[in-house]
C-alpha cells in the first residue's frame, strides 16, 4: 500500500511540473533588405510565422531600417510583443557593413547587456539575457548568446582566418560575469568539415566554458549524403534572377552545413533551463535534397513547398532552429525597460581600456561629459561626448579597483572593473 501510496504521489507530481519554452531560430538573412527579390520582409514574415521563435538571430543585416523592417513587419504576428538590440555598425572593417542583430520576445526574455568583440573581418556581438519570470529576482537564470558571421571560402588561409575570430569568441567566454550563464553561439560559421580548427577549437575541453553541438553530427558535411539533413546552403541550385555578383548570392544547390547554434554543455545537465531533444534543426529541409533547390519536388516531407518556396526566395541559406525548456514560470506581461543611453562595447572588466556605445537620439542637449568615479566618489576622469556615438576609454593607468561612470544630465551609471 505504501509503494502505491508513493507512486501515486510520483504521478500527481510528475503531471503537476510545468515547462515553459523558448523556441530559438539562427538565419542568414542574405543582405537584408537590399538583395531581390524585393519585399523580402513578407516572406520572413510568413516563416517567422510558422516557426514562432522566442530570440531571433540574424547575419548579413545591411542596415538599423532593415532591423526596423524585420521588428516591424516581419515579426507583427508574432502572439508577442517583440523587440530589438541596439543597432550597431560593423567595428572590424570600413568596407564590410554586414552586421548581426537579435529580436527577442520581451514576454519571455530582458535584454541586460550588449557588447561588440571586434575581429579581422567582422564583429562577434554578445548580448546578456535575463529570464522573466516569477523567479528571476531571488533565482534569475543568464543567457549569453553571441552571433557571428565567420570568414568565408576553403583553404588554409581562410580556415585559420575563422579559427582566429573563434578565439575572439574563446577569449570572451574567460570574461563572463552573470552567474551560472548558458551560453549560445549562433551563426554562418562557414565550416565545411568537422575537423576544421575553428570547430574543433569551439567544442574544445580547454575553453572557460565548455560548448557542445546539439546534434554532435561530426564528419566532412560538404556534399556529404551522410549530413544532407544538416544542409543549410545553398537554397538555390541556379541563382539566376537574382541580380548579379555578390548580390546574387550562392547557387549549388543544398550542399553545405554553414549555420551553427552551438550551445554550453549545462543545457543538457541543469535542471531550470535544457535543450529540448531533437529540436534542432535545419528549417525547411526535410534530408533529402542533396545538390538540388530547397524547393525542388524531390524535397518534399514535413516541411512544406509553401515555406520551402519563402525559404527559396528570402535567402541562399535555411534557418537552424532548436527549442529550450525551462521551470520557471514567465510572467504574463512582459516588463518594458527604456533603451539604455549608454553600454559597454568591451569587456567591463579589463586592463587598458573600455568602448563605451552611446544611445544619441536619447541623450539630452545637456549631456555634454561622461565622468569616471570611483567608490570613494572622487572624479577620476572627464570625457566628452562631442555627438560620438561610440568612445573609447584608456584606464591603463588607473589602480586597481571598481570604477563607476555617469553622464551629465541623466541618472544613469555604467560600473567597470579595472584588472
């Protein structure tokens, strides 16, 4: 009777524990918005739509209209109420003006933190979550997500180029300050092979933060019949009709696993917030379309022709798609935060300097001077703003310690570490 007794109460329990999800998408969004065809908003639309993801994020992002084109547009239907990072031009290069960007479901997510890792060719953008929900005060749970575009093309040269931005990506993983954080690193790593140094450096043992691949598919994925299911390039086998040069795009057919979302290994040991088995994916190939057009007859499954149509024209390669669940219970409004004015761009705990990023269209006329305090509340340094939209901060010679900086007419306080 008492092993009844308690099997019972196992059952009532099992059945009363509730998951909350958070459906996540990585895209290459192609040279958004100006590549053909035109109106490529509506086709995101239609397969955000279907998909639903909770954080959103992207590559090849041309523009901040562009970012506005996405949240405003494609992403109205959403059941949420959805918002943006901070849009923030390419740091690594004059000439590349591609840049990456999250949207994220405000209901379900806080965007705290966003900061910029430069590389060779382009930034690596890391953006600090916190989870809204009913616990997130006494037991808040951290999301770290980083986007990357790597260096594309094969050879030597170029697989040193991505393992170089990889370490940048290595080297911030050292630096992370929000406790216990799950970390996601998303995007267009351009990798051909498993055995590549840049892969090989992401899942390494040795990082600060151990990283894993969901669907641990390791081989040589180019043009492989084994990993035609992980394919997310290219959509197109021909790209005729879509304009000429790089703005065309790539053809070839679906050959390639170019989109990652790597995750930490605590996604699959923490018992508040986990990867949901199988849910990664890459959107809209249903594993059998090997060198042909995503949308070819030959294609057909689960996913449908009408997505694999959107996915055919809205960009050369499919999104990677994959679901979390956690405990908590999020609220049921979302908590609206105003922009912040200023950020860190760097590390906020560093020897030699600190990029601050700068919030114009909301800072007053009175804001003429950022000023460096520290805990004693003596003024270290004054630094004016002068309409930049980004300033860098040498603090090389200041002593060791913490350090707090406010602007002239706001209320607003940055705190940073000097190592």
């Amino acid at each position: 009777m008492k092993n009844l007794l308690l099997a019972l109460l196992l059952l009532v329990s099992w059945y009363g524990f509730s998951q909350e999800t958070i459906n996540t998408m990585f895209y290459n969004v192609f040279r958004f918005p100006s590549s053909p065809p035109a109106n490529r908003e509506i086709l995101l639309r239609e397969i955000l739509d279907e998909y639903q993801p909770d954080l959103f994020m992207i590559c090849e992002l041309e523009t901040e209209s562009g970012a506005d084109l996405i949240l405003n547009t494609s992403l109205a239907n959403q059941p949420d109420v959805f918002e943006r990072a901070i849009f923030y031009s390419n740091t690594s290069s004059s000439t590349d003006f591609l840049q990456n960007m999250v949207f994220y479901n405000t209901r379900k997510l806080i965007l705290e933190m966003q900061q910029i890792h430069p590389t060779a060719y382009r930034d690596i953008n890391q953006y600090t979550f916190r989870l809204n929900t009913d616990e997130s005060e006494t037991e808040p749970i951290y999301i770290e997500v980083f986007v990357a575009h790597l260096k594309s093309s094969t050879g030597t040269i170029n697989q040193q180029a991505r393992l170089a931005m990889v370490e940048v990506f290595t080297d911030a993983l050292e630096n992370i300050i929000t406790p216990d954080a799950h970390v996601l690193f998303a995007g267009d790593f351009n990798f051909y092979t498993a055995s590549e140094p840049g892969y090989q450096k992401i899942v390494s043992t040795d990082n600060a933060v151990l990283m894993v691949d969901p669907i641990a598919s390791s081989g040589s994925w180019h043009d492989g019949n084994n990993f035609k299911h992980t394919h997310t390039q290219s959509t197109r086998l021909s790209n005729s009709g879509f304009g000429s040069g790089a703005g065309a795009g790539a053809s070839g057919g679906m050959d390639d696993r170019f989109d990652f979302i790597m995750m930490s290994e605590n996604f699959n040991t923490s018992t508040d917030l986990y990867y949901v088995n199988g849910t990664y994916q890459a959107y809209g190939n249903n594993g059998n379309c090997l060198n042909k057009s995503i949308n070819n007859e030959d294609c057909s499954g689960d996913f449908s022709l009408e997505l694999r149509d959107n996915l055919y024209w809205m960009s050369d390669h499919t999104p990677v798609v994959m679901q979390f669940e956690t405990t908590q219970t999020f609220l049921s409004n979302p908590v609206f935060e105003k922009p912040p004015l200023i950020w860190f761009n760097s590390p906020n705990h560093t020897e030699h300097y600190i990029e601050l990023g700068l919030n114009s269209q909301e800072i007053n006329s009175e804001a003429k001077n950022l000023y460096i305090y520290n805990l004693l509340g003596q003024k270290m340094q004054t630094v004016p703003i002068d309409n930049n939209q980004n300033i860098r901060i040498d603090i090389s010679s200041f002593s060791n310690g913490l350090y707090l900086i406010r602007m002239d007419g706001h209320t607003e306080i940055l705190k940073f570490l000097k190592k």
